[in-house]
C-alpha cells in the first residue's frame, strides 16, 4: 500500500497549482481511464465519452467549402528539404 500513496502523492502535488480549467478536463479524463481499466463502462460508451472531452466541430459551411477553403489558404513552397 505504500506504493500507491507514493503514486497519489505524486499525482496530487501535480494537480496543484493548475488553473481551474485545466483541473476540470483533467477530472474528466480520469474518469474515463478509471472506467477503461475497470471495465465498468462498455467500449461504445468510452468512445463517446472520449470523443466527448474533445470537442465539437463548429462550422457551418459546407464540408466542400471547408475544403475548398483549406487548399485555398496553402500557399506554394519552393524549399525543398534534402533526404540524404
């Protein structure tokens, strides 16, 4: 049992000092690990959840207007780097 004070020691003195913020994304992931290595979740929901802490994609546009506007953005290059 030592050990894992050592462990929860270490991962407390981490924790300290982050912003609010930061705490909250790292509580969520905790949790989904927790849930993973416990298997108290089945592996669709984990994936959902997982998903979940990253975010959703907000645009409007149209996908081939996004795309469109991604190729339009890339500006041409003439450096090339060496292989060898």
């Amino acid at each position: 049992m030592t050990t894992r004070t050592v462990h929860e020691k270490r991962i407390l003195k981490e924790l300290q000092g982050m912003p609010e913020s930061a705490l909250l994304k790292i509580e969520k992931v905790i949790r989904l690990l927790k849930e993973d290595f416990l298997g108290k979740k089945s592996d669709e929901n984990s994936t959902e959840r997982l998903l979940a802490l990253c975010g959703s994609w907000k645009d409007t546009r149209p996908v081939q207007q996004q795309i469109d506007d991604v190729y339009a953005a890339r500006t041409p290059s003439e450096e090339r780097e060496s292989l060898r």
